[in-house]
C-alpha cells in the first residue's frame, strides 16, 4: 500500500465516531495540517480545507475513526523477517500499515551480538529515511533457555554491563525496548542499566516467580513481554509474574490477542486485570498477510499452518501471524470495551516506550495518523502523518 497525498496542507476527516484516550465523540471531525492534529469538533462546524473527507460514504455508517496504531512488538509480515535487513523491513511495514499500525517498532530475535548490533545499527540508520519506524525491541539474547520459545537456545548469554552498552551503543538512542530474563545473573543490573538507558526493559522468557519479578519492576522493568506466553502462568499458590505485573501501575502488559497465544477469556481477564495497561501487539513473524509454509524466524525454522506458527525443532509457538486490526476485532470479542481496545493500539503502547507526547492520540499537536474503520471495524483508510495511503 502506498501513501497517496502530501503530508502538507490541510485535510479534513468529518462525521465519524472518533475514538480517543478512552472516550467516544459522535459525529466527530478532526482536522490536520501539515501532519499535526490542529483541531477536532463535532458536527459541521469544520472549515473548509484542502481535501475533506466524509467517514460515513468512506467506511458506511457506523464509522469509526481512531489515532494510529502502534505496534511495539513485531517480527515481520508479507514474508519478510524485519531481522534480514531494510528492504525486508519496508516490505513487513507496508503490509502492517494497510491494517492499521502506522508505527511500529522492530523487533529482533535472539542472534550472536555482532549481527545484533549491526541490525540495530542498521536500523538506526533506516529511522533517519522511514518515520513510521520507531526504534528497536531486542528480544534477546538474555533470555532463560527453559523458556526458549522460538529463539535459538545456543545464543542465548546471561547479560553483562559491557554486552548490554554495546547493543544500546550501537542503537544510538533508538533502542526502545530490551525484553531480559531477570533471574539470570546480572539481570536486575542489566535492567537498571536498560533504564538509565532511557529505553524500557521487559520482563519475559523467563522462570522468575512473582517475587523476581517484583524485584525487576523495583529495578525499573517497565513492559511484561507477551503476557502468559514463555513464563510461568497464573497457580493459586504461585501468581507468577503476570498478576505481579497486573498489581504494578507501572508496568505494560503486552498481549498477543489472536485466540492462539491466549485465549478469550485470559484476554478479557488481562484487560480487566490491568486497565488502562495492555499494549495489544502483533509479534508477527515474516507469515503475517502471507500465506502457510515454511519460514526462518532468526535461527529457527518455522512451519506456519493454518496461519499458527510453530519451531519445528520444538513445537513451540513461534510468533503469530496477527495484524492489529485483527487483534481489534479479537479483543473486542473476548469483551473488552472498544474504548479500552482502541486504547491498548495507540495510548497505551506510545506511553510504554516514552512517545505519548507525539504520538496515539487524536488530540491537538499530536502526529496526524488516523485509521477509519467500518462499524465491523475492518480498515477502511489509514493515515500516516496526514498521508493517505492508497491501494
């Protein structure tokens, strides 16, 4: 999907039912110049601009209109792994910007530290040119090997002080996220370290017990990394670390609402647990818009069937095939509110890596990216920075 108008000048998007930071506006408008929010009203109090366009005849009644979604946690899509490199990345994001996520950031699996830090170098370089992307998520290599998942149980390292500076290094500032298992030696340092860093590090692929990861929150972990999904699960003499978490005002839950990695009814139970805290991702491997087969996750091979992902060496779920709208659709059949959907796309991820001033919300001087949806809340525009994308 290519991007159809100039970012420049003024445009108008009217009679939608605008979701925002968890509130409704019927019969809404907001208007952009130049690629910032400059006003919002309701009705036909508008003023004239330099393209108008009417969200009912777009996307039927019902329309509904929300900032850009933000994914924080993905892997690929089209059948293009985001860890092989810039064009590779492109063609993963020109697939997720069609459904929706307007900004993402990429995010690489477990691989020897040179090769590490030359991506996150790589993709530094790449953030100068490309806007939607918006830095790097190293999901390992400090990770727990008893819950590998799909990353290569060989690469993995305990971190240390020097390892840890040389990848956020190598970021120059553009490391948003760094998920650490923090039981391993050195890892409630590393997490300080990731901190004062200014990126978030994650608790996940990890076998702490609610107690570590208590300590890791102290530490200043700021995201539980796909909530349920490689760490030990809920027992009622061992809440683990995702009801740690849920108590922890401070912390994001990610959550991976494709009916795959957790079923309905942990996502509603995720979304009342911690209200105004899930960032709903995609962790979308090269096989998300792209068809069942066999793929390179890093140094795994995977078998996509039936749009479920899986390591052949292990059997383990190795990512997903999911795109935001459709974690939308999903979160809102589980029951979550639409509001509190809608939020856990835009809000609430731009708050967990530190954008929220800029970034997932329709409120004046905020980036004009906006996705309209049906009343079955199936994409029916995007905008990126006041860019329409065009089919």
């Amino acid at each position: 999907m290519s991007i159809h108008s100039s970012a420049t000048g003024s445009l108008v998007i009217h009679s939608a039912r605008i979701i925002d930071r968890g509130e409704v506006v019927e019969d809404g408008w907001v208007r952009f110049v130049d690629g910032a929010v400059v006003a919002r009203g309701t009705g036909t109090t508008w003023e004239p601009a330099d393209e108008a366009f009417d969200a009912a005849e777009l996307a039927g009644r019902g329309a509904v209109l929300t900032p850009g979604f933000i994914d924080i946690h993905g892997h690929g899509g089209a059948g293009s792994a985001f860890d092989d490199g810039v064009e590779a990345i492109r063609t993963g994001r020109a697939l997720h910007r069609a459904h929706g996520t307007t900004r993402a950031v990429i995010s690489l699996v477990t691989a020897p530290l040179d090769e590490l830090g030359r991506s996150v170098a790589a993709i530094a370089d790449l953030m100068e040119t490309d806007a939607d992307i918006l830095g790097t998520h190293l999901e390992g290599p400090f990770l727990d090997p008893a819950h590998h998942g799909a990353h290569e149980p060989s690469l993995l390292r305990a971190p240390t002080a020097a390892d840890v500076a040389r990848l956020l290094e190598a970021g120059r500032g553009t490391v948003r996220q760094v998920t650490i298992a923090p039981e391993l030696p050195g890892g409630l340092d590393a997490i300080r370290q990731i901190a004062a860093a200014g990126a978030a590090a994650a608790v996940g692929h990890t076998s702490a017990d609610a107690a570590m990861a208590v300590a890791a929150f102290e530490a200043g972990a700021s995201i539980l990394t796909h909530a349920f999904n490689a760490m030990p699960g809920i027992h009622h003499r061992a809440p683990g670390p995702v009801l740690a978490a849920a108590a922890d005002h401070r912390v994001t839950l990610e959550a991976i609402a494709d009916n795959v990695h957790l079923d309905p009814h942990v996502i509603k139970l995720i979304f009342d647990s911690a209200p105004g805290r899930v960032a709903l991702i995609t962790d979308a491997m090269a096989a998300a818009g792209s068809a069942d087969g066999h793929y390179d996750l890093g140094a795994v091979s995977v078998t996509v069937e039936d749009g479920v992902a899986r390591a052949d060496d292990t059997g383990s779920i190795a990512g997903s095939t999911l795109t935001q709208d459709v974690a939308l659709r999903r979160a809102v059949d589980a029951g979550a509110t639409l509001t509190e959907a809608v939020r856990a796309l835009t809000e609430t991820p731009a708050r967990a890596i530190g954008r929220d001033s800029a970034l997932g919300s329709l409120r004046e001087g905020m980036t004009a990216d906006a996705v309209l949806l049906d009343a079955e809340l199936h994409v029916a525009r995007v905008w990126v920075g006041s860019r329409l994308l065009a089919g």
